[in-house]
C-alpha cells in the first residue's frame, strides 16, 4: 500500500440515462483526483437506476463489449485511480440481469467482478410487494480484491443485512469492505448507520458506504448519508443529507491491527452444531 492511501465515496442521484450518470462519474472521480483519493466507490445502480426490468431494458447491455463499462475504464485510466463502480444491472443470456460490481484499476482494467447475492423480496404492509428476484438473477460467490496492496471486500446494499457474508469475507482476509447502496428513507433512517457501524465493529474493518441519495426519476426517493467508518466503530466522514458529493478518509492499516487485538472476535469464532435444541439429535 501506498504510504498514504486515501479512499472515497460519491453520492449520486443517479437517473435512467446512463450517459448523465456516466458525466456525473467522471465529474466525481475528477474531483476525487484532485482532492488525492487513490479508490472511489460509487453507489449501487450508479449507470441506470430502474426500479424494474422493463424499465432497464432499453438501457442494459451484456457484460462482454459493454460500452458503459468502456466508458467506466476510460474514466479509471483517465484520472489513475481505482474506480468502484458500485452496480450497474448487466444484462445476462436468461432474460434476467445480474446486479454486477465492477473494480477497475488505474490503468482502466477490470480487477474483479461481484454479483449482488442477497435479492430483496418482501411484502411490504401499505405498499406493494417487492420482488429483486423477478428482475435478478443473485450471485452466488464472496470477492475480496487487491486494491494497491489492500484487501477490499465487496459487497451490494441488501448484503449489508447478512453478517456472515461480512464474517466471511474478513477471515477471507478484507481489510476494507465496500456497500454501494440505494437504500429507501424509512429503512435508512432506521438502521443504515446502525448496520455500517455494526459491520466494522464484528469485522474490524474499514467500511466504505456509497449511497443514493434524493428523488430520482422513477419517483423512487434514497436516503444519502454515504459514511466512512473505521474498524473501532467510529464514523471518519459522512454525508449529512441526500444531496450529491463526494467524501473521503485516510486509511490507516495499524488500526485494524490494534482494533482486532483489542476485540479478537475473528479469532474467538467457534463451530457449532446448528440443530437447536434437539440434544445432538
């Protein structure tokens, strides 16, 4: 790792066409550029943000000769920096799409690829029911990637739930976890910052959160509040409203050491039986 690595986050709004999504990235990662980061994140769907399939349809590409993901690595190798881009809906041979995070490095390759495995279905009293999994296809496999020498977890909104993806992914060796989201108000006042902060503290890891933030064009509203946290818990840079912007923070690696050491709870893990009261049965 660099002597000083600084990582970043970059609110969006983001709307249905890819080609203004795609300016306000490459606005962002100028600004990020300047302002010294070394890794930007951007939030889930931060390409095209649909709510459905038909809404997505005329705008999704598959992931082979993507011309936003072209444009994703121009704007990598144009400001050398290692470009997060949270999500952007891929679409795949089943007539689905995948949920798909992408790492490009700063010479504009891809250094690693994750789909979204936790797809949110819910009937959702006073509203309709929510299926992701009419409209996407979940991934099925954990990525940890090398950024400058640094371990990044990835991982997409909903996983932000799921502590034993977290788990696993820091006894996988992440030292920094990623969480583009797109979360709703009402959850988001509830329980974004109490899960951001909770999944560094049982990690010990630095957790890097982009958000969607605003009224976007489908009429969905997103809460904001991209954050920065440290592995003690403790919150390095927030956006204190839903407006667009970026953040950023310094990581410091001795503390992940010195907060796994005081609350080696990777360690202390242990194996049980998962049958519940059934007396070993």
């Amino acid at each position: 790792m660099n002597k000083t690595f600084v990582i970043g986050a970059l609110q969006m709004c983001s709307g249905m066409s890819p080609d203004a999504n795609l300016a306000a990235i490459a606005k962002g990662a100028s600004e990020a550029k300047k302002q010294g980061v070394n890794y930007l994140l951007t939030p889930e769907m931060s390409v095209a943000f649909g709510g459905s399939r038909t809404q997505l349809t005329n705008v999704t590409h598959p992931f082979e000769d993507n011309p936003d993901i072209e444009q994703c690595a121009q704007i990598a190798r144009k400001n050398a920096l290692y470009l997060h881009i949270g999500s952007l809906a891929i679409a795949l041979e089943n007539g689905k799409l995948a949920n798909r995070s992408v790492l490009f490095d700063p010479d504009g390759f891809i250094v690693q690829t994750y789909d979204k495995i936790h797809l949110f279905d819910a009937d959702i009293a006073g509203d309709e029911a929510y299926r992701e999994s009419d409209t996407y296809q979940g991934g099925e496999r954990a990525v940890v990637a090398k950024v400058a020498g640094v371990n990044v977890g990835m991982s997409i909104c909903y996983d932000l739930r799921f502590g034993a993806l977290y788990r696993l992914l820091a006894t996988a060796g992440a030292q920094i976890i990623a969480v583009p989201a797109a979360f709703t108000v009402p959850t988001g006042k509830a329980h974004w910052a109490v899960l951001l902060r909770a999944r560094a503290i049982e990690t010990g890891c630095y957790i890097i959160a982009a958000a969607q933030g605003g009224t976007h064009e489908n009429g969905r509203q997103t809460y904001g509040h991209s954050m920065l946290i440290d592995p003690w818990g403790e919150i390095v840079a927030q956006k204190q409203d839903q407006s667009t912007g970026l953040i950023m923070g310094e990581i410091d690696l001795e503390k992940i050491t010195k907060a796994r050491r005081a609350l080696p709870v990777l360690q202390n893990d242990a194996q049980f039986c998962l049958s519940v009261n059934h007396d070993g049965v």
